[in-house]
C-alpha cells in the first residue's frame, strides 16, 4: 500500500485552496460584467428610441414646412 506524502498533501490541500479563490473571483467579475452588458443594452435601446423620435420629427417638419 502506498502512503501519502504529507508534504505533498499539503501542497496539494494548498494549491484547492488558492483554486477555489480564483474560481469565486471569477464568478465575481462575471456577475459585474453580466451586470454591465445588461446596463448597456438598456442604454443602446434608450438612444434607438430618442434617434427614432429624432428623426421622425424632423422628417415631418421637412414635409409639412419645407415642402410648400
């Protein structure tokens, strides 16, 4: 039967240790930038809707005012 190096273990207890808080930093930053797209995408919608209603507007002043 082979016995487990204690030193070895404790590396290796070590290394999960400083594994596990690089995974629950990641999952940190995901949930930000997840956080972010969602924020941003709202915006991309707002500025759609007010260039639309821009342009609209200035396509009816362009026909009812300019076109005479």
């Amino acid at each position: 039967m082979t016995e487990i190096d204690p030193r070895e273990f404790g590396r290796l207890e070590a290394e999960v240790t400083s594994l596990r808080n690089q995974v629950t930093a990641m999952q940190t930053d995901i949930r930000t930038l997840l956080e972010m797209a969602n924020k941003s995408k709202g915006g991309l919608w707002a500025g759609m809707t007010m260039a639309s209603m821009l342009g609209g507007a200035v396509s009816w002043v362009a026909t009812h005012w300019g076109g005479k």
